[in-house]
C-alpha cells in the first residue's frame, strides 16, 4: 500500500506555450507534459500509485519519474513532513502568500553585483532607459501651504530625536575598533527590549517594545553575529529579550561563508556586528488570518532596524540595513528553519572607519 498524491509546495502557470511547475520550496522549476499534466490529475488527491499502472507502464513511469522529482510525494516520506510544516506555519494565509515569500528566498544560485560593477550597469541602464524621477507632484496645483524650518525645534520636548534622524547615514566603512559590550547590549535592548508586558489570562502575554507590532504580537527576533566586541567570543548571540541577555547559540561563521551570506558585500561580512532579524510566523498566524498579516511582517522589520539604525547614530555607531542577501545561508548560520522562521535582513554595526 503506498499512497501518493501532488506536492502542494509548488504552484503552476503558462509561459512561452508551456505549463510550468514551480516548486518555490526546493527553487526548481520545469515545463510538464500534457500526460504529467494529466498525471497530476489524477493524483491530486491521494491514490494507490499502483492506481495509474503497474511499474513498467507507460503512466506509471511518468508517474515514477514525478516522484523523482518530488513533483508527486509518497505518503510518510521526508516530502510530505516538509509540505505538513509548511501547510501548518504558513496556514490560512494561503498559497497566495507562501508562493510570494519562498520565491523571493534567494538561494545560494543568486549572485550579485559588486558595488563598481553595479554602478556601470545602471549607469549604462539610465543611457537606454533614464530612471524614474524619483518625487511625485501635482504641478497644476497651487503650493497651499510652505512647511516651516523644521529645524525649529524650539517648541519640541523631545528634539534629540530630529538629531539622530538627520545625522544617520548609510555607513560602508568600519574602523577596526571593537564595540563595547554595554554598547551593543544597550542597542539590542533598546530596539527588541520589552517596556512593559502586559499579562492578558485570556489571551496571553503582550510585550510592548520601542517599536510597534501589529496586534503587539512582536513576530521579530534578533541575532547578532559578532566579529569584535570586547569581552564578548566571536560568535552567533541571540537576544532574549525575555531573560535581558545575549544567548551564545552557534559557532560564527567562516569568513567566507559570512561573506556568501551577505551577498559578497564586505563592508556587512567585516563589521564589528551584524544584526539578523527573523520572523517567528506562529507569532502572527496565531492572531491574524488575513493574508496581510505576512505584509506586516516585513513592515515590522523596518520599524525595528529603522529604531536601530536611529539608536546606533544617537551612540555614535555607522551602521547601515541590507537585504541584498543570500538568505539560505544566512539561515545555516543562525540555524533557523526557513519554513517557521524566515530571514528579514541584517544591520551591520561599528565605529565608522
Ligand atoms: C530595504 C533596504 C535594503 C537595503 N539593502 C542594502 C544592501 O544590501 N547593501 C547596502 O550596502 N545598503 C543597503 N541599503 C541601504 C541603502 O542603499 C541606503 O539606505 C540608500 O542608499 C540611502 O542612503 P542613506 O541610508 O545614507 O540615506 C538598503 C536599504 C533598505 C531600506
């Protein structure tokens, strides 16, 4: 007895006259053939694979071969584990969401340009096809108010702030200086600290931070991969944000394995500090259905690297946010499951250079 029946990790469309089968999951992606196609069918529930033919047959070899290439799975097999993880993490939010979000994981496949050769592509580019302007106005309309300087801050109470947002800059040089350790203990626990937590019998525990969080579900985490900081080993921390501290989980990665990770860009791999920021999904699934709730994710990812950013200008930190990234091996170092637990992007951090 051996059930099989199609993988529900991938999705499929039409392209130059072929349907395509895009398994976002694993990064592959190959044109069917009209009797894949009908095989599938077929299997779309699960059957006996003996159902389509006995080994040998035409069908069954077709359908042999689809199991090969884990376009069909078998009952119990390590597929079928890896699609039940993934139909339960991802949830009501749907195919929609999970194709969306797997197909813009970059892979080790994915390379990048260095930051010269970058320049003359666009440069290039903007020859053939000059870029967008970068403002939208409505230029028919009157200017019906002038804003005012706004760096009048006579009347604010709290006017550090405008400081540090016009003082931050992206930072892509580093001086070889280490960071105090009371530095980057402040900084984590500024931007992923609790303030308060507010204790709910019915609905659990709300933890409110600098930062805000969509239902105060705080769906982020936060690594940091430490090159040089004083009295602290180079290695892979986590902030628990519950217990104050930094937790020592792995060994820090080879230099070029860091450097593979942040898409060859060696301003993120040198830093003293590079700050990772995931997402535990079941956080947000757990209160949001709507499909939304994976947009509010990425947006929450800004909201607490931008507070980082704001924090490390105000201590007189460089730093600088990148998702040019190969997130497949950002996730071996930090050994998180891509599934439950999605890389957002780093901060890398230190005194500028
Ligand atoms: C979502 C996002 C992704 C970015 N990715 C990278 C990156 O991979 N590498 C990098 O050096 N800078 C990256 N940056 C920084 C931008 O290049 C930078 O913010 C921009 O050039 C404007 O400069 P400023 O930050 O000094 O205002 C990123 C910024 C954002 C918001």
């Amino acid at each position: 007895m051996e059930r099989v029946k199609v993988a529900e990790y991938a999705a499929m469309f039409w392209k130059g006259g072929d349907l395509i089968w895009d398994d976002y999951l694993h990064h592959r992606q190959f044109a069917l053939t009209a009797e894949s196609e009908s095989i599938l069918r077929w299997f779309s529930l699960w059957r006996e694979l003996s159902s389509i033919g006995e080994p040998g047959q035409l069908h069954r070899a077709i359908a042999d071969r689809l199991l090969d290439e884990k376009v069909l799975i078998r009952e119990g097999s390590a597929e079928h584990y890896e699609e039940t993880r993934l139909l339960n993490e991802w949830g009501a939010w749907g195919a929609g969401t999970r194709y969306h979000h797997f197909a813009s994981r970059t892979d080790e496949s994915v390379t990048y340009l260095d930051p010269a050769s970058d320049h003359v592509a666009f440069a290039d580019k903007a020859k053939i096809e000059p870029p967008p302007v970068p403002v939208k106005t409505f230029p028919q309309r009157p200017i019906t108010v002038t804003v005012p300087d706004i760096r009048d801050l006579s009347h604010w109470s709290r006017p550090g702030l405008v400081d540090a947002l016009f003082a931050r800059r992206s930072v892509r040089r580093y001086s070889t200086a280490p960071l105090p350790l009371d530095i980057l203990g402040t900084l984590v626990d500024i931007a992923a600290g609790p303030i308060d937590v507010i204790e709910n019998e019915e609905t659990g525990s709300v933890v409110r931070k600098t930062s805000p969080s969509a239902g105060a579900r705080s769906p982020l985490e936060l690594y940091a991969h430490v090159n040089r900081v004083h009295g602290l080993q180079p290695a892979v921390y986590h902030y628990a944000s519950a217990r104050g501290g930094l937790e020592r989980i792995r060994p820090p990665a080879r230099p070029a394995t860091l450097r593979r990770a942040v898409g060859d860009q060696p301003w993120l791999a040198q830093a003293p500090v590079l700050l990772i920021y995931t997402a535990v999904l079941e956080r947000s699934r757990w209160r949001f259905e709507s499909r939304r709730a994976y947009r509010d994710i990425l947006l929450e990812a800004g909201h607490v690297s931008q507070t980082v950013l704001l924090t490390a200008t105000a201590m007189g930190l460089g730093s600088v946010t990148a998702t040019a990234l190969c997130d497949a091996v950002i996730e071996q170092i930090l050994g998180v499951d891509p599934i439950s637990e999605p890389v957002l992007a780093v901060t890398a951090l230190g005194y500028p250079g």
